[in-house]
C-alpha cells in the first residue's frame, strides 16, 4: 500500500539571515494551519508567533485553511522593517551615482545609461 503520509517542508526566517527549514509528516488531508501547529513545539521556531504570521505556499500566499499537497513548501513571512523602496534609495545614495547600474560609465566619452 501507498504511504499515505503527506511530506510538508516547513520554511521560517525566524531573524534576519537565520532561516529554519525543518520538514514535517502530515496525514492526508492536512492544511496550512496543520503544518504550523506541528512546527509551533518545535525549539528552532521558539518564539515565533506562527498563526500571526502571513504564509504561502511555494511563494504564493495562502489561507490558513489551504489543504496541502505533498511535497509542498509551506513558507511564513515576517513583516517588512524597513519599505523597499527607501532602502534601495539609501543604497544609491551610500554607493553614489557613477558607480551603480545604468548610471556607470561603461566607456570614455559616453553618456550614462547607455
């Protein structure tokens, strides 16, 4: 007989530049609120309010109540610190004009961003 277990890999940054990855056997008919429980007793998601995060799977968000298929990635994200598109201004500012991007000078003579 076929196993009839479902193998679910739960992913967590639990901090910045720490990922956790641990997998977990589910039964048929598991969801993504499941998943997580299985996880919450773990000590690698110590601390980690897993229900308040936002999760997806395979990069796509997900309900709570999705039922899960096996092999799926099931994935919780943390909410951003700090807005895109402020750090990526920072960045440029901190790295300069002529040396990032379509903004670098690519030969003698020629005009930026060409």
């Amino acid at each position: 007989m076929a196993d009839t277990a479902l193998h679910i890999s739960v992913v967590c940054a639990v901090a910045a530049g720490q990922v956790v990855e641990v997998t977990v056997d589910l039964p048929q008919g598991a969801c993504v609120a499941d998943a997580l429980h299985a996880c919450s007793a773990l000590p690698a998601f110590a601390g980690v309010d897993m229900l308040a995060l936002d999760s997806g799977v395979w990069g796509k968000l997900a309900a709570h109540t999705q039922p899960l298929a096996d092999g799926d990635r099931v994935e919780l994200y943390r909410p951003l610190t700090v807005d895109p598109k402020v750090a990526r201004r920072t960045r440029f500012t901190r790295q300069g004009a002529g040396r990032a991007g379509l903004f670098t000078k690519k030969r003698a003579g020629a005009k930026a961003g060409y």
